[in-house]
C-alpha cells in the first residue's frame, strides 16, 4: 500500500475556467452601470484600482458582471493566497456558519480560537513557548503588537523603517513612510514614531550588516536604544515595493533588539502564510522575531488577523487589555484552520517556489528586452520589477511611474490585473494565489509583454 504521505496530490476541481477571456470593452455595460451606483453612495476615499465589478471567483480567475475573466495577480493584495474560494476553506467555513456565527471570546470561548493559536504556535519561526490574540486585519495586529511591546517594555518608542507600510488607522499610518494618499490631510497622528533607513540593495549597494549597522547607529542617536519599546519590520517590504533586504540584515537588528531589551516585531502580514515559499518570510533569512504578525493570507479571504509572540512578551498585557468585539470569530477561525491544513495537504510551499521559477525566469528574459526594468526581485509567489527611466541603468536609477501606469492599464483591457507598489509608483508587483498555473502565468506574461512593447516603440 502506498503511504498517504507519498501519494501525489489530487488536481483542484475548479468551477471556473481557470483561463483568461474579454467578452466586452473594460469596463463593460454592467460594470458601468453598477460604477454609477457606488458613486452615488461610496465616498471617493475608497477608491478602486479598476472599476470592473466581480460576480465569482475561483483558483486564479476573477469573472466580472460582464462575463469577463481576469487572471489574478494580485489576489486581493495576497488575501486569497491559497485561492479563490478554495473548496476546503468554503467547506469548513459553511460548516461553521450552522454551529456558532459568534459569541465573543472573550465572555464564552470556543475550540477554533485555540486551534489557530496552536497552529501559529507551530508555524512561526522560533521554539520558545508563545501566545496568540486574535484580531480582525493587518492593521489591528501591529496596533495590539506594539502596546504589547510598550507595557512589556514599560517604554513607548516604535522604530520603523524606510519604504515600509503597516496600515490606515491613526497609528500605522503614523508608521508608513509614504503619505499620500494614505494619511494626507487625516492628522494628528500618534507620536513617538521613529523611522530609520532600511537595506534597499538595488539602491543602497550595502550588505546586510552595513546595512545593519547603518539603520543602528540611527536609532541609537537619533532615540536611543533605551527609549525603544520595539522595532516594527516587513522582511519583505510590501507596499514599499517587494524590498527584499541584504543577507544578515534582519538578524543583526534582531540581535541588536534583544541586547537592549526591543520587541522586534515582524510585520508578516503580507509576507506569511505560505506566499514566500515558507509558511513565513522570517524564516528565509534565518531571522526569529519575538513576536510575528500575520493576516491577509491566513483565512482564505475572511477576515482575521494574529498577533503570536514570546510567552513572556505576550503575557504582560492585563486581563481584559486585549480583544475585541468580532476578533478570532469562529468562522474565519474555522477557515484559517482549513488553509493550515490545505497548505500542507496540497504542498503549497512548493508551489510557491515553483511560481518563482516561472515568474523570475519569465521577468528576466523581459529584462533583456527592455531597459526599463531595472531590477527583478522577490522570493515565492512575491515578486516584482522595479521600472526606471531608460537608460539610467545602474547610475540614477530615476524611477519610472509612467511605465508601471501603462502597464497596468494595457492589461487590465487584456484580462490581467497586476499590482503596484513602491514609494514612487515605479514597481510592479506580482502576487498571485498558490493556485495559479504555469500556462496562466505564462499568458500574463505574454500580456506584459505586449505592455512593455507598447509602452517603449
């Protein structure tokens, strides 16, 4: 008999064609029609990449009102990691929805709250005994992080780097180092936030621990160690624009943290669950955090997000200083157990490797092409291209925002929908969900191709 462990893994059945397909202009008649309503009641604040409006979704494909069939790249800025309405997710969220919908944890707990804290337990980087609260999105996380940081600490810097971005509540947006559109005109934001220079190898040329070193002897003059409650890093800059630091960066902040008593947080938000190849960035560059953020990916698009660190570090928080209303609810506690299983089940860390091959290789030879790109990057099903002026190559590399806006329009009318990113708006980044194949990966590209093509004749 063949070991369960050893038998090869059952292709998903999908509902949708997993292929690209425009039937109508972009956007079309019902898309139109339903854009006319959201103005009328949505205010312009919650703005849309692409006014296409979405009916179903499945694996990779996104099918709008229309009819029109998108490939995902973006997967709701890496929400539906493991898929559009992945079966197993659906299956033990709807299971879930005929037991308990909510009681609230904090007055009658239940078993899925446990579980995912247990599942966490085992899954982020480090051996030491860890706790896990609950919360609603990425933003409540790093909220909840560095209050624990500060009554562990009993200190109230925050250090945070260069690029990053860690929300839109009065706090984060505190910590973003990109304003518009994020917190333009929203202050007064909270204080005692410290920003210091981060490792940016395509730009900055330095090792990880020059790098290090530079981002230390910042803090220390600009702060002071012993002013910091904690230092709060991407170990893949998301927004920022796919940064991937310099070898022996991150674990020589973290060695620095731990000599003067600093909470390193890792904001793991977008960069966890399986996207990188590993169930988190962290471990790539054998960095262990004290404490880890996770969100997005973790329930297959319910909302939930995790904040898990150092027992001792999470314990100093007093009965009834963390919670909320609708945090860890059942459901989505139900469905992140089902992504758990079905990233092991269904070897999700290896298709994110394989997505990289495909994605990095595919890049590389537009790379070759077009001078424009200047830097392909990223690990797993994280990737980007920095765009730059050409010609530019390796002396200014004066970024190229009219290139990315370009690019991203011509594909979007091509049933392709990719991402930006980066301080400048000169980064496209690709983060498709783990179900996203070859042959779909190669047709984007292909589409990206024809974009660039255009964009440079």
């Amino acid at each position: 008999m063949t070991d369960t462990l050893d038998a090869p893994v059952a292709a998903p059945v999908y509902t949708v064609p997993q292929e690209r397909k425009i039937v109508t202009a972009i956007p079309g008649p019902k898309s139109e029609a339903l854009h006319r309503r959201r103005l009328a009641v949505v205010p312009p604040g919650v703005s849309s990449a692409l006014p296409v409006y979405i009916a179903k979704a499945n694996g990779a494909i996104l099918v709008d009102v229309d009819g029109n069939q998108f490939i995902d790249l973006g997967a709701g800025i890496g929400v539906t990691t493991i898929g559009h309405t992945e079966a197993a997710v659906v299956a033990a969220a709807a299971a879930q929805l005929q037991d308990v919908t909510h009681t609230l944890f904090t007055i009658t707990p239940y078993e899925e709250y446990v579980r995912v804290a247990e599942l966490l337990a085992e899954n982020t980087p480090g051996d030491f005994v860890k706790r896990t609260v609950l919360v609603n999105s990425g933003a409540e996380a790093v909220e909840n992080a560095v209050k624990i940081a500060r009554k562990h600490t009993h200190r109230v810097g925050v250090a945070v780097l260069e690029h990053a971005y860690h929300g839109r509540t009065n706090l984060t947006m505190a910590m973003n180092f990109k304003a518009a559109p994020y917190s333009t005109g929203f202050g007064p934001f909270a204080g005692d936030v410290y920003r210091a220079p981060n490792s940016y190898p395509y730009h900055d040329g330095l090792t990880g621990p020059e790098a290090a070193a530079r981002t230390i002897a910042y803090l220390e003059k600009t702060v002071g160690a012993e002013d910091l409650a904690c230092l709060v890093a991407e170990p893949i800059q998301g927004e920022g624009g796919f940064v991937v630091p310099a070898e022996g960066y991150l674990p020589a902040l973290q060695e620095w943290c731990t000599e003067n008593g600093i909470v390193f947080i890792a904001d793991e938000i977008q960069s966890g669950m399986a996207r990188t190849g590993a169930m988190f960035a962290s471990e790539h560059f054998g960095l262990v955090p004290d404490v880890v953020l996770s969100a997005k990916g973790i329930a297959g698009g319910l909302p939930l997000a995790g904040v898990t660190g150092r027992a001792e570090i999470m314990d100093s928080a007093q009965p009834g200083g963390l919670g909320g209303t609708f945090g860890g609810n059942p459901v989505a506690a139900a469905a992140a157990v089902a992504v758990f299983e079905q990233i092991e089940k269904s070897n999700l860390l290896e298709e994110a490797a394989r997505i990289e091959r495909t994605l990095t290789t595919g890049l590389r030879a537009l790379q070759q092409k077009y001078d424009v790109i200047g830097e392909v990057r990223g690990i797993g099903a994280m990737i980007a291209i920095e765009l730059v002026e050409p010609g530019t190559g390796e002396t200014t590399k004066a970024p190229n925002a009219a290139a990315v806006n370009s690019i991203v329009a011509y594909a979007a009318q091509q049933g392709v929908l990719v991402l930006t990113a980066g301080t400048y708006g000169n980064v496209l980044r690709f983060l498709p969900s783990l179900a996203t194949s070859d042959a779909l990966l190669e047709d984007a590209l292909s589409v990206i191709d024809e974009a660039l093509a255009r964009f440079t004749a």
